[in-house]
C-alpha cells in the first residue's frame, strides 16, 4: 500500500511542477517577458510528453515535444526577434511560421487527427 500512496505523492507533485510551468509562463507572457514564458511553456510540455512515454503513449509524447518547441519558437519570435519598421517592432517571419507549424502539427498529434488510429482501438476484436 505504501507504493500507492507514493505514486500518489509523485504525480501530486508532477501535476504541481506541469501547472507551476503553465501558470507561471501565463503570468510572465502578460507581464511582457515572452522569451522566459516560452521557456516555462516548453519546460511544461515536456514534463507532459515524459509522462506520456512513461505510459506508452509516444504519437502523444511526440505531439506534445513539437507543441513545446513550437511555443517556444513562438515566444522567442515575438518576444526578441523583428526589425522595427516605422516604430513598430516586426516578428521574425520565419521563425514565427516554424512556430506555428510546429504547434499545429504537435496539437493534431495529441488529439489524434494524424497518424494511425489509436492502438487500443486497432487491436479490439470486432464481433
């Protein structure tokens, strides 16, 4: 029984540390520091995708790192990255579409739009 309650205190603190990551990186994206809170994102994202190797799921580990990295190239792309033109700082073109590539690819992963179906239901006999 006690390796129950350990696993308990493990993913409690697991859950913490991912929502620590998100809450924090919100609070940093708002506040004007995009480059750290694209790092708390991708340091969230890849606590996710660990767990969800750890449970065999790897199409949604490998959605969730590409999400991550996405994020991030996204935060770095509008928080340090662009030429200013008329005053008006412009987002580095470039990185800013990886990023957005890299998120919608990693968010059709974890939801299953691509890739094969799920195992579980592939290996369901069907009567």
């Amino acid at each position: 029984m006690s390796d129950i309650s350990g696993t308990g205190t493990v993913g409690s603190a697991a859950r913490g540390v991912v929502a620590l990551c998100f809450v924090g990186g919100a609070v940093l994206a708002v506040t004007g520091r995009l480059v750290v809170a694209g790092v708390a994102f991708l340091a969230g994202h890849t606590f996710l995708a660990t767990a969800a190797m750890v449970e065999g799921q790897r199409r949604r580990g490998a959605g969730l790192s590409l999400s991550g990295v996405g994020w991030l190239a996204l935060s770095v792309s509008l928080g340090a990255g662009g030429s200013s033109a008329g005053g008006v700082a412009v987002p580095e073109t470039p990185l800013l579409a990886v990023g957005i590539g890299l998120v919608t690819v990693g968010t059709l992963l974890v939801v299953g739009a691509l890739g094969a179906g799920d195992a579980e239901a592939e290996s369901t006999p069907k009567n």
